[in-house]
C-alpha cells in the first residue's frame, strides 16, 4: 500500500484514496501517488484482495463487496476524512459501493474512466456482450473457474513500445471472476449525493466503457464531466496531467 502521512502539510492539501482497476493493483499509482504526496497531500493506494501482491487471497474474492470492504477499512483504520476517492475502470464499482457506506469520510469521488453499473446489476450486465463472452472464454480455456487471465495490455491504452509497457505487464494478475459476476447492492442512489465527476481519457478512448459514459451523461446530469488526453490508464501515461486535474477537482469542492 503507498501511503503518506507528512508532518509539514500545507493547509490546501487533501486525503487522497486511489482504487485500481482490473488485473492491476495499487503498485499502479507510483508515479501519480509520489506526485501527490511530493505536493504535500496525503495518499492511499491499497491493493484489493486477490490482485497484485495479494493475488494469493484469490480464492477470497468472493464477490464485488470484498473488495468494498478493503478500501472502507483502510479509510476506517486509517481514520480518514475529507477523502478524494478515486475509483479507476473496474475501481469505479468499488469507489461507488465505499461511498454508499461511509459517505461522510468522503469529500468527493472522481471516477477515472470508470465501469458503473446502478444497484443490482453487475458489471457482466453493462459490458458489451463481445467483451464478456471474450472473457468468459478466456476463464474457461484457463481451465480454472476464479478468475479471467491476463490479456497483456489490451484495453489500457499503453502501446507496445511505451517505456512503462513492460513494468505494468509484469505486475498484471488474473481478476477475480466474482468481482464481475456479483451484483453491486447500494442502499443509495449511485454515487450517494455527494460531488462526484467522470473523467473520460479519451486518447484514445475506450469504446468498452462506451455504454458507461452514455448512462452517466442521461442519467446523472449533476455530475462533473471531464475529459483528458491520454489512454486509459492515465495513472501511467500521463501521471503529471492526472495529478493536475485531482487537486484541481479536489479544491473545486
């Protein structure tokens, strides 16, 4: 887990909580965690159980609300408040399910080209039907039912060529499958009324998560909409221009 607690924190700074996405884990946010804490913020990036260096609780994935739970407990035994919760592709439906249980830690959400699905669907259920039956098959040729394989960098906008390419598909984990099929239950609407934004990254964009953005722009209109020039995992290929834009939307509230 990257975290910071300086003594010296200017009176601007702000508690942040970074939530990786699929097969990736909170080693993912280095370069925009040691940008933030460098700014004088305080950061934490936990990794959900069953990825990355946690890959070995796979079988403890059980469904969406434990990793929920990972990322409330560590706001809880962290004792954070004022939170700017970020949740990042599959990080989105985890951010949403934090900010129905603990709202008042939060003081705004940001999903980063996030999957969202409103209470009682499941990820399965949005996903364009190409993409998880893709997926499905690749779980079943792995011949182990827990989680869908790596897929090299597919679907995070990082070329080939890129000088981080290798770095993140080193550290990439099978997904826990449960994470997809279980539906997200909220006691509140999506998002519980508090300041949330969308960022699309947009260059290139990522048509998977097409459906998404068009629910949030018909269905929450209250919503901050932002779009910024990198590929989907921003967090690695434009860790300057993300930092930029969190604490300008975490100031903004």
């Amino acid at each position: 887990m990257k975290s910071s607690t300086p003594n010296d924190r200017p009176r601007n700074a702000f508690n942040f909580v970074l939530i990786h996405g699929a097969w990736h884990g909170g080693w993912v946010w280095r370069f925009v965690a040691d940008e933030l804490i460098a700014r004088g913020h305080r950061v934490m990036a936990p990794t959900m159980t069953g990825l990355g260096e946690r890959r070995h609780l796979l079988a403890s994935a059980t469904s969406l609300d434990v990793n929920i739970a990972d990322i409330v407990n560590v706001i809880e035994a962290e004792e954070l408040n004022d939170v700017v919760l970020v949740g990042h592709s599959y990080g989105g439906l985890v951010a949403s399910g934090v900010a129905d249980r603990v709202p008042r830690a939060l003081r705004t959400i940001v999903f980063l080209d996030s999957l969202l699905v409103e209470s009682g669907r499941c990820a399965f259920d949005v996903l364009p039907a190409t993409v998880v039956d893709e997926r499905m098959e690749s779980v079943r040729a792995s011949g182990q039912s827990l989680a869908m394989p790596v897929s090299g960098l597919k679907g995070t906008g990082i070329p080939d060529d890129h000088p981080r390419a290798g770095w993140v598909h080193r550290r990439l984990t099978p997904h826990p499958l449960a994470t997809y099929t279980t539906p997200l239950l909220l006691e509140h609407p999506l998002g519980n009324a508090l300041p949330c934004t969308y960022v699309h990254c947009a260059n290139p964009s990522y048509d998977t998560l097409a459906p998404v953005r068009e629910h949030v722009r018909s269905h929450h209109p209250d919503w901050g909409w932002e779009s910024i020039d990198t590929g989907h995992d921003a967090m690695v290929l434009a860790p300057g221009l993300l930092v930029d834009l969190l604490e300008r939307l975490a100031a903004a509230v």
